[in-house]
C-alpha cells in the first residue's frame, strides 16, 4: 500500500514562542507578524517565504501527492497561503485538505495531538485504510526523511529516529523532547518523554547516541485510530498526547513500528529566537 498523504498537525497556540518573542533579537517588524501569526506561517529569510511553504515543498519532492493541514476555526492564514476552499486546494502541485480540531464544550484549549490526528481521520474516513504520514507544521523536515516513510515496509506504523548528534542541540534543548527505546531488531519498544538532563546518559545506544523522536511517524490507520480514541489525557497538561497513544500501540503491539535512523538537524521554530537560523 503507498503511502501518498501527509498530515501536517499547525492548530497549536504556538504559545511558547509568542512567549519568547519579548526577549529575542529580532526586528520588530518580524515580531509583530509572529505575535499576529501561527509560527509556521511567519516570513523566513530573504525570499519571505514561511516554514509550511518549505515543508509542504519537501513532501511534493518526497513524492506525496496530497496534504491535510490540521488547524483550529482561525486559519484564514492557512488558506491566504494554500487555497481558500475547504479540501481540493492545489499548491506546489499537491492536493491540499483541511481538517479543523473543534475545541470541545467547557475548554479553552484543543484537545491535544492525538485528538487532533482523530478528528482528522473522523473528517476523512478514507484515511483509516491508508498508510499516511504524520508531522508537525514546525519542524522543517528534510525530503529524505519523508522519502524514507514512503518505503515499501512489514510493519504497518514507522517512525524517524534521529541521532542526537546530528540533531546539533544542546542536551538541555534535547532533555524537551521524547527518547526512544528501540530493540536490537529495530523496532520501538517506548518512548522516553521529556526525561530528566541528569538521567540522558541512561538513555545512550550502542553508538553513544541519543534517539531522539521528533513527531514525524507514518501509520496504517486502522493500527492506529484505536490508540487514537481511548488515548488517555494527561494528568498534569490535560490533553491527548500522539505519544502516549504510539506508547500503547506498541505496548500491546510488539514489532508494530519500526524505527529509520537518520544524522541530519532539523530547523524549527520552537523559540522565537530560531527565527534567525533563516536569516543566516
């Protein structure tokens, strides 16, 4: 089964970043459009071109043919880049869907990752029997590694493992994200999520590496949406996080999702101050 459609998750707040824009070394001008935007949509580097334009561009050269960006009520910026209808846009020579994550009754949040994956697949049932790829709208992912979820594979989910190293952050930077335990044979065991800066060394493979996660994953929809719905909501940040809900699959599904390694960094714009990579 080819796997020909990425799911690109942009509803967030991006709440860590408007917070970092006070103290960051930026022009103001870059600052008012990134208080005023969602950060995958601010103008980066000379051609003022924004992240999603990049990403969406990596995946038409990986070989996709159709995008769903995942966004909350508010995404006139979105569609002023891609196209104002609902599904069918055309942009960069791909098919481009949006899915809305409706925030439910009594929160003023959305509900987290994996609920926004699930009300995509609610919003296009035709992905439940289709391998997909899954990303968030801030990582600038590399085609490469959007190729390598394409690959003809036995195990129906698949997930990049990136090498700490490559990854160029500070282990501090690195201690934010999710590690992964993966077996001799390849496959993820668990995921490792935020670990303590002290605890690192515990987590070093073979190699002297940290495998790092950095939500990029491919699923067979049908393994997946399950995890999806009964994905339980986090004591403390009160959400449904995609991690948890790749935690249990692959707790109850051994050999279920196997791990491509790769050595390369990967901008994002997690603080305002990553806005400058793209000046450079």
């Amino acid at each position: 089964m080819q796997n020909e459609s990425l799911i690109i998750m942009v509803g967030g707040a991006s709440s860590r970043m408007k917070k970092s824009l006070e103290t960051a070394d930026l022009e103001e001008s870059v600052k008012t459009i990134a208080k005023e935007q969602h950060k995958s949509l601010i103008p980066l580097g000379k051609a003022g071109k924004p992240l999603l334009h990049y990403l969406i561009q990596n995946a038409a050269n990986a070989g996709y043919m159709e995008v769903y960006l995942v966004t909350g009520y508010t995404n006139m910026g979105f569609k002023d880049l891609v196209g104002k209808k609902d599904y069918d846009n055309t942009y960069l020579n791909l098919s481009v869907h949006f899915a809305v994550q409706t925030i439910p009754e009594g929160r003023q949040r959305p509900m987290g990752t994996a609920d926004a994956l699930q009300q995509c697949l609610d919003q296009y049932p035709e992905l439940k029997n289709r391998i997909f790829t899954v990303c968030n709208g801030d990582n600038l992912y590399s085609k490469e590694a959007l190729q390598d979820l394409r690959e003809e594979r036995e195990a129906p989910n698949a997930l990049i493992s990136y090498g700490s190293t490559g990854l160029r952050f500070s282990d501090d930077r690195i201690s934010k994200f999710a590690l992964m335990d993966i077996s001799d044979k390849g496959f993820l065991k668990g995921i490792i999520e935020k670990p303590e800066l002290e605890d690192l060394d515990m987590f070093r493979d073979s190699e002297g590496e940290l495998r790092v996660s950095m939500n990029i994953f491919s699923f067979f929809g049908k393994s997946i949406y399950p995890y999806l719905v009964k994905c339980p909501i986090h004591s403390i940040r009160g959400e449904k996080e995609l991690p948890e809900a790749v935690r249990n699959l692959v707790t109850d599904n051994p050999n279920s999702m196997i791990c491509y390694p790769r050595s390369e960094h990967i901008p994002d714009l997690t603080n305002a101050e990553d806005i400058n990579i793209f000046f450079k």
